[in-house]
C-alpha cells in the first residue's frame, strides 16, 4: 500500500507532474535520439573509413604495421584465408601485398603505395572498385595492369590507357621493376588516399616483386562491423596459430578512433549537463511537494508511521516519477530514432567535410540497448540517489513539530 | 486489586524555548490514566492540554519527569521505537485534517493496519466491519474531501480504534463540528468506551463533551488544577 499511495501522491498536483514528466521524457528522448544517432554516424564513418582500403580487420606479419616492409610476410596464406572465412562472421579474408615505389611516367616520378590484390575477393572488401571515375575495375583476367588514384594520375599526367613505370626494391633486396597499363583512375575523396594509392593483381605483383607466394596482410571483412569486433579472440586465436597477429579497426585507423573518442567525450560532457539540470528541477519540485506536506506527515508519524517508511515512500515517489518520464522519453525516442533511421538525416553543405570523414551524406541512426538505455538510465540513477536529500528531510522530521507546520 | 496505569506520568514538566521566549507549558504534572478512563482535558487556551495529551501519546517526550506507557518509560527512546510505540498502544484524533486525502476512507483504516503487517484480506475485512461501527457503511470508497466534517472524523476515530490500542487520545476533536455532529461524535466515542472498555482521553473545551465524562480534568497554567471522577 505504501507504494500505492506513493502512486498516488504524484498525481495529487497533476499538472507539476506532467510537468515534470515532460522534462524529464524529453530530456530522455534527445539522449535517446541522440545517441543513436551519434554512434550510428561513427558506425557510417568507421565503416566507410575501413571499406575504402582496410577491410574491418587484417592479419599481418609481427611489427608489420609499425615498420611495413615487403621483407615481412605470411608465407604461404592459403591456409591462413580459409581458417578466417570459416568463421560465420567473416564473409571474405583476402590476401595482399604492399609495395612502396616510385611510379614514373617520362620525366616525371612520384612515389607511391602500390599493393597486390585479389580483384574479384577485393571486391566485397574496398570500395575501391565502385570508386573508379575512369576506365574500369581491375578484373580477374588482369595483369600487367594498374587503377591509380585521381590525384596520383593527375601528378603524373597518366590517363586511361597510358603506361607507367613501376620501381622499387623486391623481396630478395633486387631490384623490382615493371610497365604497367592504367586501367582505371578511381577518387575516394580522401586526399592522402588519392593522392599515394595504386592498386595491380596480386599475382603479377608478387612476380615482379620476387614473393614467391608470401603476402604482406590479409585483409577480413563481414556484414557488420560489429560481428567481427565480436568474433576478436577468436581471430587474433586464428593469427597467432599463424605466427601472425591481428590488428582490430583502432589499430587500423587509430586518427578515426581518436577523433570519435574525442567527440564522445565533448558530447558526452553536453549529454552530462543535460542529465543533471533534469536532476536538479526534478530534485527541486520533489522536495517542494516534501515541505508542503510536512503537516501530513506529521499526521502519518502520529499513527505510527516510522521516518523511515515515509522517507522511502517519499524515494519511491521520485523513482516512479522518473521511471515514467523516461519510459516516454524512451518510447518517444525510439520512435523519432526509428524513423530516421529509415528515412536518414541530411546536412545541407556538409556533404564535403563529411567525405573526408567517411561519412555519407545521409546519416542513419541506429539502436542499441546501450544507446537507448543508457541516457534514461543515467537519469534514473542520479534520481534515486538524488532522492536521499528528501529523505533525509523526512528522517529529520518531529510529529508534534511537522503537525503544527 | 490494583489495576495498572495504561499512561502513568510523573513530575512532568515541558519547557518550550529558552532564555526570554521560554514557555514553562507543563510543571509538575502527575497523572494516571486508568483502563476504561472516559476522560476529558480541559482548561483555558495555552493551560497546556495539548501538550499534556502530546506527552500521554509519544508524540513528544517530557523536558523532565517520567511518562509510562503500558509499562514502558519514554525516557531514552529514539524516533523509531517512539513510533513503534505509538503504533502499538496509542490512538490519535486530532482536529481536522487528519486524514490521508488520497486514501479512501476504507483505505485510510487499511494503512494502519498494513502498518501492523495485516494480510490483506483480513485488513479489508477489519476496515469495513470498524466503519460499519462508526457509522459509516456505504461511505467506504469516498476520499476524505468527498466526506463531511463529522464523518471525516468518524473516520479518524475508526482509525485510531482500528488496530485495539490501549487508550485513544483526542485533541478538540469537535472543534470544527455543528453541535449535531458534535453530539453524535460524543455519543460514539461513549459508546465504543462502554462496549470495548476503549479509554479515551479528550482535550476539548466544550460543554457538550464534558457533559459524558466520566472523569474531569482541569489544566490551568500547566498544572493539574482539579481532577474529578463522577
Ligand atoms: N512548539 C511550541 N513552542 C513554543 N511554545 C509552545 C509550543 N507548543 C505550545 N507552546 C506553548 O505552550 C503553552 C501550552 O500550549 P498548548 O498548545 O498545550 O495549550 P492548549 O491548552 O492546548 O491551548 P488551546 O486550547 O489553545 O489549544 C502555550 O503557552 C503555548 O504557547
Ligand atoms: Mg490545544
């Protein structure tokens, strides 16, 4: 019965608690709302970031990424590749090999980061091939062919059709020299990327490059990000059998988890604010509803009530009320959080900076029970453990004093 | 044979304030509230009947002297266990007010019950058969806003007999009644003391309780000025 009438206490002054309701479900359906759409944006970035060159994850030979060198390889991957795609959450593992060299055509050099795919598995796993602004893909039946970046070609003058020089150092420490025939010139829209990258079938560049089978990574990907974060262990499980180790997405693109983290951090700071201004008013009105009823309580300890069971009737009120006001704010967010989520969110004119961030120009939100529980809940947490200043006053409280309040 | 005291108080003395302010409301006072008491307080504004029936219930504790409730001495004990007390051994009518206003009548009677940690469906019963007694069938749902003055504080006696308590204290219970109601409320009370043997104690000022009480006491200045049984 004690929470029944603390039910009902909150609906004694019916507008202060749909007041106090609606703050609170509002406070809570932008946190929901936001938050979804927040990590829903680095879901796009990150996954975007990752499909143009990486893949979400990559095997690579010990001490490779800090110090790439050809000299540095997985000999035979076969093995390696197949073990990977056993695993339900990767869809492709595939092979490459990286080279940095200096590409020339006539007079002029540029150097550049030249690797050795598989064209048809790198399909599913770079953008690369849909990137492509002129000519075509590398194709299966490929060989001596290469797809450049805009800005690579732009430098060196090449078009469709021409042929570059291809220099740099094998495996063997000889020197790795071939001609080339651009197939295709692609824009990823990231400058570093267009501006470095050349990709050739992976065969012609582990000849021309002495590799005798070895390659330098293999990149995975799956249909979601998130299940090959899942499947981590058991992946860096599968490299180490290998002698080889694995490199997660932070790994991979340690500025793009930096920058997420930074953001997370101002916005969190913001979402913070937002919960415990929410706190305080609702803090403020439970505690004005304790004092105008001190006559009342004064009545209740007479009967026999004790400070405490009115003290915790008092708790329950303000979780009650919290726990309403989310639950709309939850379902409220849900709602708007769903129906972007379907239709997407666009930034008039941002389309250019958002490109450099992997970000499309439609950004989704997109539900987690961490995204759409966690602001509601931080609410109702702060509340109940704000709820000790009332029930602290009630604790404090004289019946004779209270009564003639 | 000697029967006990329910409520025994002993050189009782309450000093409100300090210094200047200070308000000497009870010197002295040593009384004996016998079971089956039908008594009433009475004595002019500010002689100190509040205060007296404040000590006699638990409600506050004495600057010095002894009170004995049942046997056990206030003297010493904490918020909680005055409460316990209270609950157990004391009845409360007060003025008005006195009710919870988003409890039903029915409700009302329940809560001290659960308070006494009755299953519900003997706390339902109970309340309805103490309504039924007071006067109140039929009336059982009604919030206290939907009820008269005089069957408000039907109520609240209902409540403070509810759970059997050793005596049932009343502070100008009628003040806010017509001398109808008044007349009716009285008659209750009375009746519930012949019948159950309930005690009462009653502060009030007014001729027509007074009229049944089968012990008078007359406060002036703090002190016990007359105390006569008829
Ligand atoms: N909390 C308090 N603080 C200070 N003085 C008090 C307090 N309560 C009562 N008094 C004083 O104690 C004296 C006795 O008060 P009490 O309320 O017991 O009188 P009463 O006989 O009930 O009067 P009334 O008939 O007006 O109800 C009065 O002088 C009153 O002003
Ligand atoms: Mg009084």
């Amino acid at each position: 019965m004690i929470a029944s009438l603390a039910w009902r206490n909150i609906w004694r002054q019916p507008t202060r608690t749909a007041l106090s309701l609606t703050g609170m479900a509002f406070a809570s359906m932008l946190l929901v709302f936001m938050l979804s759409f927040q990590f829903g944006s680095y879901d796009s970035m990150k996954a975007n970031i990752l499909r143009i060159i990486d893949g979400f994850g990559q095997v690579q030979p010990p001490g490779y990424k800090d110090d790439p060198e050809i000299t540095k390889v997985i000999r035979d991957p076969s093995g390696l590749i197949a073990e990977l795609e056993s695993l339900p959450q990767v869809t492709t593992a595939s092979a490459r090999a990286n080279g940095y060299v200096l590409l020339a055509n006539g007079e002029r050099s540029f150097a550049a980061a030249v690797a050795g795919v598989d064209p048809v598995k790198e399909v599913r796993i770079t953008r690369i091939a849909s990137l492509i602004k002129q000519g075509r893909p590398l194709r299966a039946d490929d060989d001596a062919a290469i797809v450049l970046g805009e800005a690579l070609a732009r430098n060196l003058r090449l078009k469709v059709g021409d042929r570059v020089t291809l220099l740099g150092t094998a495996m063997d420490g000889s020197v790795a020299a071939d001609v080339l025939k651009v197939v295709g010139i692609f824009r990823t829209g990231i400058t570093e990327i267009d501006r470095q990258i050349a990709h050739m079938p992976l065969d012609r560049f582990r000849e021309t490059f002495v590799m005798d089978g070895a390659v330098n990574e293999v990149a995975i990907i799956g249909r979601d990000l998130r299940d090959i974060i899942n499947a981590e262990p058991r992946l860096r499980a599968i490299a180490a059998r290998h002698d080889a180790v694995y490199l997660n997405w932070g790994q991979l693109q340690p500025a793009v988890k930096q920058a997420i983290t930074l953001d997370m951090t101002t916005a969190s700071l913001m979402y913070g604010t937002l919960v415990i201004v929410v706190v305080f008013i609702i803090l403020n009105t439970l505690y004005m509803s304790v004092l105008e009823r001190t006559r009342e309580f004064g009545v209740l300890l007479a009967v026999g009530m004790k400070p405490g069971q009115i003290g915790r009737m008092v708790w329950m009120e303000i979780i009650f009320l919290s726990l309403v006001g989310t639950g709309i704010g939850i379902v409220l967010g849900m709602g708007l959080a769903w129906y972007f989520g379907r239709v997407g969110v666009t930034f008039e004119g941002m389309q250019q900076i958002f490109s450099q961030w992997g970000l499309p120009p439609r950004i989704y939100p997109r539900m987690t029970p961490f995204r759409v529980l966690a602001g509601p809940s931080a609410i109702i947490l702060l509340i109940a453990i704000a709820g000790i200043i009332p029930y602290r006053r009630v604790l404090g409280l004289e019946p004779v004093k209270a009564m003639n309040a | 044979m000697m029967t006990e005291p329910i409520v025994s108080c002993r050189g009782v003395n309450k000093i409100f304030g300090s210094g200047e302010l200070q308000v000497h409301a009870l010197r002295d006072v040593d009384l004996d509230i016998m079971p089956g008491d039908f008594a009433t307080l009475a004595g002019p504004s500010g002689s100190g009947k509040t205060t007296l029936l404040n000590m006699v219930g638990a409600l506050d504790t004495p600057t010095s002297g002894e009170v004995v409730i049942d046997g056990q001495s206030l003297r010493g004990m904490g918020k909680s266990e005055l409460s316990d007390l209270r609950l157990n051994k004391v009845g409360f009518v007060f003025q008005a007010y006195n009710l919870v206003p988003v409890l039903s009548a029915r409700e009302n009677i329940e809560f001290v019950l659960e308070l006494h940690g009755m299953p519900s469906a003997e706390r339902r019963d109970r309340a309805r058969e103490i309504l039924r007694e007071v006067g109140l069938e039929g009336l059982e749902n009604r919030r206290p806003a939907q009820l008269s003055g005089g069957q408000q504080q039907r109520v609240a006696v209902a409540r403070a007999l509810v759970a059997r308590p050793s005596i049932v204290l009343a502070d100008e219970p009628t003040a806010n009644l017509d001398s109808k109601t008044t007349e009716e409320l009285v008659q209750l009370m009375y009746r519930l003391n012949r019948e159950f043997g309930t005690t009462f104690v009653i502060g009030t000022h007014d001729p027509r309780v007074m009229e049944h009480s089968k012990r008078h006491i007359e406060l002036l200045d703090g002190r016990i000025a007359s105390d006569e049984r008829s």
